[in-house]
C-alpha cells in the first residue's frame, strides 16, 4: 500500500492531529479523526441516508468527526478520479 499524505490539522495540540492520506493505488481516503460521541452518532441514525440503508453503523466501520479546517486537504473534484478511474 503507498500513501500520500494530505494534511494535518493544523490547529490540534501534538499528538491530537486529524489526519488525512490519499492510498495511491485505489484513490481511497484514508481519514485518521475523533470518533463522534453518542449525541452525533443519534443524530446520524435520525437523519439516515438512502431508502434501503440501515441506518445502523456495521461492524467495522466507525462514525468519525473530522474538522471543518481539515476540508482544505480533501481532493477536489475530479483530481482523484482523474489519475485512478475506478475511484
């Protein structure tokens, strides 16, 4: 796996830093933040998403708040999917 790193909060104390890496090969995000409380995880299951979805969060997957300051490191339509099409 190569990553690229994107970004760190600039903002977060050492060794508190929402980070963000590209995986090169896939086009995947890989997306290191604080783990949403109990209050934003209902919130996420009130608001739901697609007809058919459960709104419950499966094994393996976690709910995670990232930064509104982090946005800057997110790739921007189009550069992600350009170089790695089946992202």
């Amino acid at each position: 796996m190569s990553l690229k790193f994107l970004g760190i909060d600039p903002e977060s104390p050492v060794d508190e830093s929402p980070t963000i890496w590209l995986e090169e090969e896939t086009g995947d995000l890989i997306i290191q933040s604080w783990k949403a409380d109990d209050p934003t995880l209902t919130r996420c299951k009130e608001v739901g998403s697609i007809p058919g979805h459960s709104t419950d969060v499966p094994p393996g997957e976690t709910v995670i708040r990232l930064p509104a300051v982090m946005r800057q490191f997110l790739p921007h339509e189009g550069a992600v999917s350009d170089a790695h099409p089946g992202a």
